[in-house]
C-alpha cells in the first residue's frame, strides 16, 4: 500500500478512506480493467446483433477478436491488465468475481452465443464454451507469452506491422475453428 501511496503522490489513509482496504483498492482495480476491456472489444460483443445470420455472427466475432488482439499485442497499458487479470485468475478471489461479474460472463456468453449462430451449434454446449475460451485463450497468449513469441519470430517489439500479422493470424484461426464448428454441427 506505501508503494502505491507513494506512486499516487498520495498517503495510505487516503488510500484507506476512498477504498476502505487493500481488498477494495483491488475490486476497484477489477472494475477499471473490466469496464476498460469492455471497451477494447466487449460493447461489440455485447451489442451486436447477428440477427440469427451466421455470416454476420462470424462478422461480429472478428470484428471483437481483431481489436482485442491489436490492443493485448500492441498497447503498453494492456501488460499491467494482463498481468492482474492472470494474478486474479492464479489467485481467485473478490476482485476475479467482479471482473466475471462485468465482463467474462456476461462478454463470453454473448460469444457463444454469437458462435452458435455461426456454427449451427447449441450456445449452451461444452463444446462452445471451450471453443470460446480457446478463441480468446490465444489472443492472451501473444501478451503473456510475450518474450517467447518476439525471441522466436525474431523481432526487437510488436508494432503495428507485427500486432497486424497477430490479428490476422488470429481471425484465421477464428474462421477455421468456425468451419471445423459447422462441420461438428452438422
């Protein structure tokens, strides 16, 4: 907490009288990186309507998955919120429940919804829920596997010319996962 005080030009009771307790310093936290993915990529999860058109539906997904992969790759601020939503995750407790609560529940029940409508599947299945959570597993790989992928593909950063062939990369892999689902379906 003195860290923090110190980084927020602030004192610790300060810290104490707007958040009550370190706990709550950390559920506010968990709102902030929530209601921040939210706007990345979840408002067009959350507000598009497919209208029951797998070719649209597909469309939505990409279009999410496309601006979620450019900010995890490209944005300096998304290692700091990669780094706590994998602390909270590790570690699950109040401030894990609200970031479900505002943003994985309710975004990744719209994807798999959205993902029926482009498979022909069922939006309840343990099929679709997995299959959402690799889709989106792969995007958070490129940020906490980070030193991995930029030792490996022999580049000094992740620019725009990087970050784009990492969203490419990955709305391919949504397209197939999406062709592989049709077939499953049928």
């Amino acid at each position: 907490m003195r860290d923090i005080a110190s980084e927020a030009e602030t004192n610790v009771a300060s810290i104490a009288y707007h958040f009550g307790s370190k706990e709550g310093l950390r559920i506010a936290c968990a709102e902030a990186v929530a209601g921040q993915m939210r706007e990345v990529a979840g408002q067009v999860i959350l507000t598009g309507d497919a209208g029951g058109d797998p070719a649209e539906a597909l469309a939505i997904m990409e279009k999410a998955m496309s601006a979620l992969a450019a900010f995890i790759v490209a944005r300096p601020e998304a290692a700091d919120i990669a780094a706590f939503m994998t602390r909270e995750m590790t570690d699950p407790g109040p401030a894990l429940e609200r970031i479900y609560e505002e943003l994985i529940g309710p975004v990744h029940t719209a994807l798999c919804r959205l993902w029926a409508t482009a498979t022909g599947g069922d939006p309840d299945s343990a099929a679709t829920r997995l299959a959402v959570f690799a889709m989106a597993g792969q995007i958070v790989y490129f940020r906490i596997g980070r030193p991995v992928v930029l030792k490996r593909m022999g580049w000094s950063e992740i620019g725009p010319d990087e970050a784009e062939q990492i969203v490419a990369t990955v709305t391919g892999n949504l397209r197939a996962m999406v062709a592989a689902g049709k077939a499953d379906a049928t």
